[in-house]
C-alpha cells in the first residue's frame, strides 16, 4: 500500500523547526559574512575588503589559529583514540563504560565561560594548584608572565573538550571491528600485532582521519572559552572578528570582520569536506 499523501506532508512539516535553525543560524550568518567581505556599501562586488587577510598581522593569527587547532585536534584524537581502546574489551552495559559515556557526552559540551573559569580558578594566577604548588614545593607556574591568559593559555581547556570529543565520534568506528576478523587472523596464524597492522588500524585509519578533521574544525571555530580567558587581546580569528566588530579605534576597515569570517568559512568547510569525503570512506567498514 503506497503511503497517503498527507503522510509525507507531516513529515516534511517535522523538519521545519530544524530547518528553521539550520537558515537561521548557519545559512543567514554565512550569507552576511560573504556579503560584507565580498561587496561594498553600494552593493558592488569588490575584493579590496579581502585585502586584509594578507595583513602580516592577520596572516600571522591566522597561523596561530590553525597551529593551536592542528596541535589540540592531534593531541585530542591519540587520547581519545587510546581511551576508545582501553574501553574496547568492555560491554556497553558495564558501570565503567556507562560511566565514561556519559562523562564524555557531557564534557564534550562543558566550554565557554564556565570551562575557563574552571581553569582560572584551578591553574590561574591565583589559583588553588597554582598556590598550592607555589607553597608546598616552591614552583612558580608563573614566572615567565601569566600565559594562561595567552594564546599558550588555550591549549589546555581546548584539548579538556577535544579528549571526550574524541572517544564520542570514534568508538563507534573501533567498536565496529567485527571479532571474526581477528578471528580469522589467528587462525590463519597471524598475531594480535599483525592483526592491528594488517586489518585494525587501515579499517579505523580513515574514521581516525574523519574524526581528526572534526576535532580540528571543532576547535577552529570555538570563540566562547578564549573569549573568556583571553579577555586581552586576540590571538587567535575569532577573538579578532570580535575584536573588528567591537572596536572604535580601528577606522576605514569596517568590513574587517566579514573578510575574516570569509577566511574562516573557507577553512573550515575545507576540513568538513574532507571529514565527509573520509566519513563516507569508513562507512563502508561499519556496514
């Protein structure tokens, strides 16, 4: 019996909400973002304003940008990754497993003004490991300047969300290794490091790669946690579109922002299209 008519129309009315979202909050913003970076205050189409991502200074963030999300992505994915594994032998209904699920789903989301605070009062200047290592053993964390507050200062709290990140998108992927292969190996006379060799690790290469990519797009695109350590400053793309958007010094370069955020547009859907294009890859492993 073919589906009633009025049954596909509930159905395309259930994504009205979330396509609601998706133009409201990414499709709006990107065409705001091209428009101000791409056209003139008449409308005319000019790249004069994308004069500024050739700005040593803008160059030179941007490459911090990309090496603080890079390090933090790599550093993220090999303990997330070794978690994942460490968790492999377990059931998903042990307390264990259970336990670092749910701790993962939650500190995945724990960013912004409550992750830096986190960190402030814990390592900060005067915080309480800070003071306390300051007293007990007489070592200053400080005693080159108060990196925390610093782009150096982000590489911590980024890599507290990129870790649980990790374990959420790639267990999925290593729980997937079906047991018959490993099986199969030995009973042809391989070994569990000849196994890991020649099957685990190129089947889980591109979901490794896949989640990578996430990781680095995550952390490219975060603003809240800087914004709020980094209250000084802009050492990193998003603070310095906060920074063109909310100053009054900077004069003549009002479409600063959105040349920026066109830059960052371009990266970041560099690195989704290549998490896609190996998402699509790994997916073949986990049918």
């Amino acid at each position: 019996m073919r589906p009633h008519r009025g049954g596909y129309v509930l159905a395309w009315l259930g994504l009205v909400p979330f396509a609601a979202y998706i133009v409201l909050f990414l499709v709006l913003p990107t065409i705001l973002a091209l428009g101000s970076g791409l056209f003139d205050g008449d409308g005319n189409l000019t790249f004069d304003n994308l004069a500024a991502l050739v700005d040593p200074v803008i160059v030179k963030v941007f490459g911090d940008t990309v090496w603080l999300s890079s390090a933090t992505a790599v550093i993220g994915a090999v303990v997330g990754a070794l978690v994942c594994w460490a968790l492999l032998g377990l059931a998903e209904t042990t307390l264990v497993r259970r336990t670092v699920d749910a701790a993962a789903s939650v500190l995945a989301q724990f960013g912004g003004v409550m992750l830096a605070f986190a960190f402030i009062a814990t390592i900060g200047t005067q915080g309480v490991l800070t003071l306390a290592l300051r007293d007990a053993f007489g070592l200053e964390l400080y005693a080159n300047g108060p990196w925390i507050y610093e782009l150096a200062g982000l590489f911590a709290p980024y890599i507290y969300f990129q870790v649980p990140l990790m374990v959420i998108t790639f267990m999925p992927a290593l729980a997937a290794l079906k047991p018959q292969w490993a099986e199969a190996n030995l009973t042809l006379g391989g070994t569990r490091g000849g196994f890991w060799a020649h099957i685990g690790l190129p089947v889980l290469a591109p979901a490794f790669l896949a989640s990578l990519l996430l990781l680095f797009a995550n952390a490219f695109s975060s603003y809240a946690t800087a914004a709020a350590l980094a209250s000084q400053g802009a050492p990193i793309i998003p603070l310095q579109i906060r920074a063109a958007l909310t100053s009054e010094t900077v004069l003549g370069r009002e479409n600063l922002a959105g040349a920026l955020a066109f830059g960052m547009i371009i990266i970041v859907a560099l690195a989704m299209w290549g998490y896609s294009a190996v998402q699509r890859r790994a997916a073949r492993w986990q049918r």
